[in-house]
C-alpha cells in the first residue's frame, strides 16, 4: 500500500455536475484551490471525465 499522499496548495480546479444524460446542470473552474490525491493515483488519472 502506498501511504504517499499528494498535496498541493496551487491547484486549477474544474467542476462538471452532469444528469444521468450527460446534460451539465454546473459547471466551473477556479486557480484558488488545493488538492489533496490519495490511493491509486495512476487510475484517478486515466480520464479527465472520470468515465
């Protein structure tokens, strides 16, 4: 287990909240953000959609 924990006080965060049809009901995006990625980086990483 990699017990390594990611973390960044710099991040740009994007937001997309879709239906179950794929139609965006929020979407936006921030440089104010932080960032923390735990578990299995490599797989988060895959897809940008997360499909």
């Amino acid at each position: 287990m990699d017990r390594r924990i990611a973390e960044s006080i710099d991040a740009h965060l994007t937001l997309v909240v879709t239906d179950k049809h794929d139609n965006v009901i929020f979407s936006d995006s921030s440089i104010i953000a932080g960032l923390e990625m735990a578990g299995d980086t490599g797989k988060l990483r895959e897809s940008k959609s997360g499909k």
